[in-house]
C-alpha cells in the first residue's frame, strides 16, 4: 500500500486550494478560496497572496482598499511595498504611486536601487498615458474648474475618480496655472497639499479666501498637520486646559484643525498662535455659560475671522 497523504483542513485547506489554483492561473477561483483563508486566519503572507490574485483578476482598486489592514507592514516589506506600487500604477493613480514612493523613500523603506527601478516605471506608463490619450489633460483642467465652480469639498471617492489617469506633470501644470482663479475655499487648500506631497518647490501666485492674489513659496511650507503653528495652538489648549474639561477640548482642538486647514497656506493664526488658541476656548466657555461675552471683546478682530470659515462650513449642512 501506497503512503496516505493528507491534505490540510481549515484555512490551510483553502490557502493550498487558492495557491494551487494561481498556479493554474484560475484567478477569480483563486480569490475565492483566498478571501476565505484570510477570513479565518487573518495572515500578512495569506493577504499578499490575495492582493496578487485581485490584480490578476484586473480588480486593482478591491486590492488597494485591502491594503489599509496591512498598511505598515506593506511600506516596511520590500516586495511588498512593490506589489503595492505596482497596483497603484495599474489602477493609473500616478500621482498617489508618486507620493507613496516619496513616502517609502523619506522613511528608508525603499533603497537607491529600487528607487530608480519605480521611478523609470512609472515615467514610463505616464508616457505610455499621454501617447494613448493626449486629450485627458484638457478633460481633467475642465472637471477641476467645474469642482471649483461648485463650491464644495472633494470627497476622496471623488478625488481619486478625478485623479485617475492624470500624469503628474499635467497635475503639476494644470494646478499651477490654476490656483490663482480657485475660488473653491476647499479646493484649494487640497491641490497645495497635493503639490507639496509631490515635493514641488515652486513659488506661485494663490488666491487666498478673501479673494486677493498672493505669492506663495511651496518651499517654506509643511503640510497643515506639520505646521508649527497649529502645533504650537494645539500645544496650549493641552496645557493651559487640557486638566479643565478633556471631552471640551477635544471638540475645541477639532475646530481649530478644521479652520486652520481651511485657510491654508494663508494661515493668519501665524500671527498670534496663543491668542487664536484662547479664542476658541474662551468662546466655548461663553457657549456652556462659564464665562460672560465680555471675555471675547479682546479678539474681536480674530472672533470675525472665524466667523466666516464658520459661515463657509455651515454652507455645506
């Protein structure tokens, strides 16, 4: 009588069943069986393999919404850090492949060499881009006016629909020619992020929130939640009253990040960061009856300021 070998039960069943269906190129069998190991057994290794398998099933953007439960295990492991950039370029987001190497480069995670190996291949799908659709930069700087048009923020679901396909170059064309006639209060703040992601360093003319065209270095700024003035208003409220009221300040430390991101790269909390800070505190203060309106007649000037981002925020409910 021959050996009796058995075959694994469980999760381990179905990983062998979906391995040994990628290996016969039985992709969406494959994905099946995968999707039910890593259900039962929740693995990074059992995870790469099923991103693998969306990507050959051509689900490139299933396959990145799963990377979020693996998102520092990805950038820190060399191949995987590639299967992710890779499915980036497929799914044509070159400006989100362009950032996430930025990232892997900055934090060590991606060396010199595998740097240069990204870098020519996403220069040469964005050429491949423009050979197959010289027209999409045209359609795109149309969209972006319209986004600007409406008046409102841009989703991430609505971002990335607009994003996809655009080369960074066009990006980085299209948004600096625009910005001083963005007029979208929400818009804008979002396409400077953008460019400072990308590592662009040039000196541009913005329209700030009241209208007027301002020159602005790239160069001299950090990403609003890097900013050392938000830093240091948020740094007060946690110790001037951080021991008071905690649950208060939460909801205080939270508008003054949504008015800071707003008047981005404007931000005229940059003149007096602790007296925007106590501002907002005293103001819920008054609000809960703690203190008398009279406390805020000192910051009259800052009070209308964020007044009209309250204004434009409470136009979106």
């Amino acid at each position: 009588m021959g050996e009796t070998v058995l075959f694994p039960e469980g999760w381990q069943r179905k990983l062998k069943l979906g391995q040994q269906a990628l290996a016969k190129q039985n992709y969406q069998q494959a994905v099946a069986y995968l999707q039910d190991a890593y259900q039962e057994h929740p693995d990074f290794s059992i995870h790469q393999q099923l991103l693998l398998a969306l990507e050959k099933t051509g689900d490139y953007r299933q396959a990145l919404a799963l990377v979020a439960d693996y998102q520092e295990d990805y950038l820190r492991d060399p191949l995987g850090f590639t299967q992710v950039f890779r499915l980036y370029l497929l799914d044509q987001h070159y400006l989100t492949a362009k950032k996430y190497l930025t990232q892997g480069v900055n934090n060590g995670w991606v060396n010199t060499k595998a740097q240069k190996i990204h870098e020519e291949e996403l220069a040469l799908l964005e050429k491949q881009q423009l050979f197959y659709d010289p027209e999409l930069p045209i359609v795109k700087k149309a969209e972006l006016l319209q986004i600007d048009k409406s008046g409102l923020p841009v989703s991430q679901k609505n971002w990335e629909e607009w994003s996809q396909g655009i080369t960074i170059e066009s990006f980085i064309s299209i948004t600096e020619a625009l910005l001083e006639k963005i007029s979208n209060p929400f818009l804008r703040p979002r396409l400077v992020e953008e460019l400072l992601k990308l590592g662009v360093t040039d000196t541009l003319n913005i329209c700030d929130l009241q209208g007027e065209i301002r020159s602005c270095s790239l160069s001299q700024l950090v990403l609003p939640e890097n900013d050392p003035v938000l830093l240091q208003m948020l740094h007060y409220l946690e110790a001037e009253h951080g021991h008071e009221d905690p649950a208060l300040l939460q909801g205080v430390m939270s508008e003054v990040q949504a008015h800071f991101a707003l008047s981005f790269p404007f931000s005229p909390q940059s003149a007096a960061p602790d007296l925007w800070a106590e501002s907002y505190w005293l103001e819920y203060q008054v609000a809960i009856g703690e203190q008398d309106d009279a406390v805020l007649v000192p910051f009259s000037a800052i009070q209308e300021i964020k007044a009209s981002y309250r204004k434009l925020l409470t136009a979106l409910y």
